[in-house]
C-alpha cells in the first residue's frame, strides 16, 4: 500500500453524535464530564486513546474549538500530528503542536496560511493547491515514513475520507447518551448521496470486536471492506 493504514477513532453518542450541539460553544470534551451518567465512564475512552497510533491525523476547526490558539506551549510527546488547516489555527496554534509533536506536519491550501511564519525543525507543511487526501497520505508514508495512523477529524472530513475509500479500520467508542439535533454533527457528515449509482460510495465494514466497558460504554471495532 502507497499510503498509511488508517484507523478512525471517535467518540460519540448511541445515535452517532460527535459533538452536544450545533455551535463550537457545545463540545463533548468540555460538556461530557458534566453529565451524570457519563462522566463516570469517560475516562476509559481517553485511556484507550493512549493506545492509538503514534501519528494522529486532526482538523484546525476541532483544535481550534480544543483551544489550542490560546494554550500554553506543552511538553514534547512521541507522537507525530498531522493538521489539516486553513484558516482556524493562529500562529500560537502552530507552535504548540510544533512543540507538542515529534513531527508536525500542516497540510492547508491557503498561502497566506500564518505556519509559513513559524521557522521549526519539526514543521513540515504540504501545501495543495486543491486538497487531495489520498495524495497528502501518500506523501506522508513516502517523506514522512509514517507506517500507521488515527483519523480523529470532524463529521465532513470523516465523509471526504470514505468517500475516497481512505479508511481501513473504524474504531468507536459509544457514550450512554442520546443527544438528538440535525444540525449536530455526527460520525460521518458532508454531502449526503442521492442516486443509487452511488451506493458504491459507501463503506462496508466486518466487525472485529465488540467490548462492553465499564458505566454503559461499549468499544466497536470494525475493518473496512474494500
């Protein structure tokens, strides 16, 4: 294979939601340790995140929402980030995954994007002039050496990787809770299919395990089918 092997890790609700609500005010991060019910049982969604891969591919808008743009520069981690971005991270949001990151590779199509005024041993930007996931997660494997990696991008990438048949494996864990709300983004969002000649599109998975964690969690491991 010319690209890493690909893993999207998420958590979200039974009905499939990624985030509480429709605004960047409402995140599960922030909002899921206030609930009872399912606070209790959080933790084990971020012990299980300790075990992924050590490159991790992340969107600017959910960092951005994290806020990265305004934390204080963290300790250096063996992990590698890969930042798809063009217009949410600031230039403190580019130097704190530099010094947060083995690697830290920004892929943007924007010139003016502010990691081209950051100077980083560890910064690499590929930059696109129309975005090409497939060609991103080439170079990635063939520059960067990058063997394996965690998609953790929000609902209209999500849609961007299956539609191009970018993932391998899928790897959810499922929080006790139901959240409701169209407009609330879920697992996989963007444009929605609407002929059926376009069923190839979608992705077929085999389960490979399904664990019942502690407090009402469950964790469901998929391979892709291609």
């Amino acid at each position: 294979m010319d690209r890493p092997i690909t893993t999207l890790f998420m958590l979200m609700s039974v009905d499939g939601k990624i985030s509480t609500g429709a605004t960047d005010d409402l995140d599960v991060d922030k909002d899921f340790p206030k609930i009872k019910g399912v606070n209790e049982g959080l933790h084990q969604y971020y012990e299980i995140e300790q075990t992924t891969d050590l490159w991790s591919f992340n969107s600017g808008r959910v960092q951005e929402k994290m806020g990265v743009n305004k934390k204080k520069i963290p300790r250096k981690t063996p992990v590698s980030f890969v930042v798809i971005d063009n217009k949410h991270l600031n230039e403190n949001g580019i130097r704190y995954f530099c010094a947060l990151s083995k690697e830290f590779v920004l892929i943007t199509t924007n010139t003016r994007h502010p990691a081209f005024n950051v100077e980083d041993e560890n910064l690499h930007i590929i930059y696109q002039n129309e975005l090409s996931l497939k060609d991103a997660l080439i170079k990635l494997k063939s520059e960067y050496g990058c063997e394996r990696i965690t998609i953790q991008t929000g609902g209209t990438l999500n849609n961007l990787f299956l539609r191009e048949k970018l993932f391998d494996y899928v790897d959810i864990i499922i929080a006790p809770v139901l959240i409701g709300g169209k407009d609330t983004s879920t697992l996989i969002d963007g444009k929605s299919l609407t002929e059926e000649c376009e069923l190839s599109k979608l992705g077929v998975v085999k389960l490979q395990e399904c664990v019942v964690l502690e407090n009402s969690y469950l964790r469901l491991r998929y391979e892709v089918i291609h």
